[in-house]
C-alpha cells in the first residue's frame, strides 16, 4: 500500500523533468524577469521589428482600470511569447468584445493585429486595427 504514492511521487517527477524547456530559445519569456523597464524595452523593440505576419496574437482577458480598458493578449513569434495589456481607445472591429467584456473570446486569434507605441501607465502599445477574430 505504501508502494503507491512512492510510484506516484517518482513518475510525477519523470514527467516534470521530461516537460524541461529548451534552453536554446532566444525567444522573450512569457513572464517579465527581475528587471521589468529592460524586459519592456527588448519587448518593445522585438515587436515594432516584427512583421505583423510573424506574429500571432492570442487574446487573453479584458480589463477595466479607472477610465481606461485593455485587452491581455499573448504574441507568439519566432522571437517573442509574451503576455501584453493593450490600451484599447476605439473599439473599431472589436465592438462584440467590448460588449461582452472578452467573455467568449479567451483563446481567440486576432489575426491581423495592428498597434502603436503608446506612453500608458499599464500598457506599452494601443490597439489601431485587427483584420479579424478568429474564435
């Protein structure tokens, strides 16, 4: 009886070490080091260099702080797979997300995805335009 949990705790732990991330990846992280105004800089600059075909972004949630709303979205690139809050002013082509406040939507692709460097408290880049969502 005792044999079970010892052969759990071993092949949790196979599995943990089987899951081991490639290290080679120069890709940015998904969560900000210990230096977050640097990790924002490289982000900034990985984006804006990006081909917007090279990227996809993944919507994540909806989020209200004061007078302003965001949207979290998750861009995944070649060199980039970082979580970012996006400053949303004009709700142009996301009219049903707003309405809903994302609910629905967690997982959806904005395809097309088009920002500008803005100097938000929260958020390093506005929302501009999207091609479509694909849900």
């Amino acid at each position: 009886m005792k044999r079970f949990p010892i052969l759990t705790l071993m092949l949790l732990s196979t599995l943990g070490i089987g899951c081991n991330t490639n290290t080679s990846d120069k890709s940015l992280p998904l969560e900000a080091p210990s230096r977050p105004e640097a990790y924002s800089t490289k982000l900034v600059d990985a984006l804006t260099s990006a081909n917007s075909d090279e990227l996809t972004y993944v919507f994540k949630g909806y989020e209200r702080v004061g007078n302003n709303a965001y949207i979290k979205v998750h861009a995944v690139g070649d060199h980039i797979n970082a979580e970012l809050p996006i400053l949303v002013k004009q709700w142009h082509k996301l009219e049903t997300l707003k309405r809903t406040q994302g609910k629905g939507y967690i997982g959806a692709e904005l395809r097309g995805l088009e920002l500008v460097q803005t100097q938000d408290e929260i958020a390093r880049f506005e929302y501009k335009t999207l091609d479509r969502i694909i849900d």
